[in-house]
C-alpha cells in the first residue's frame, strides 16, 4: 500500500500495519528504507509534485497498477467499481493523462479505447 503525504498530513491511512511505501514531496533521496516500530517503510520521492489537485488521482493509478493482483472480483464488476471510484473522487480521463509516462501501459491501455466520454 502507497501513502501519499501532502500538505504535512498523510493521506489515506488506511491501518498502518499495512503501510509499506510513503511518497512524499520531503523525501531529498529516490529510495530509502528505515523502520518504524517493527515495520520496514520505503520513503520515496514522487514522480511529481504531489499537492491538494493531483494527489486522489495518483493514488487511483497506483490502485489500478496492482488491482488485478489483488482484487477479488474482476472483469465487468472490476471495471464498473473502478469507474465509480473515479466518479466519486471526480477522476476524469484528462487528469490522468500527465501520469501515465510514469506508469506501466498496461494499466491504462484499455482506458485509452473507453475514453473517458464513455465513462462520464
């Protein structure tokens, strides 16, 4: 699970016991490990400048880099949930377009295809 630090406050702290990753704008380095409590954590500078616009949107593709790997339904129900992620946190195809040089293809070549006019 990646935790994505803005604006001082970590966002999506969904159980910590969990937490292995943390992009953050502070990180001087690409990559480095250290541990908090009993847990190893990977502190890594982000692709970008992560701020209140665009930090739902890397979240989601970091989502849909490993969903297939570790949801439980998928197909048609995987798409129609991904969608009404989307929907709800207001991701449009647009937003996502910056991001996707930074990301495996993939994950969004059959994006491409639906286009987002057919999912909004």
């Amino acid at each position: 699970m990646r935790i994505y630090e803005n604006k001082d406050e970590l966002k999506n702290e969904i159980n910590k016991s969990l937490l292995n990753e943390v992009y953050t704008n502070k990180a001087t380095t690409e990559y480095r490990e250290t541990k908090l409590a009993n847990l190893r954590v990977i502190i890594r500078k982000p692709y970008c400048e992560i701020d209140t616009e665009n930090v739902a949107t890397l979240q989601f593709l970091d989502l849909i880099k490993e969903v297939v790997d570790i949801s439980e339904v998928d197909g048609e129900e995987l798409t129609n949930r991904l969608i009404d992620y989307m929907k709800k946190k207001n991701i449009k195809f647009e937003n996502l377009k910056p991001f996707l040089p930074y990301y495996p293809e993939r994950i969004y070549k059959n994006m491409i295809i639906r286009d987002s006019a057919d999912i909004f």
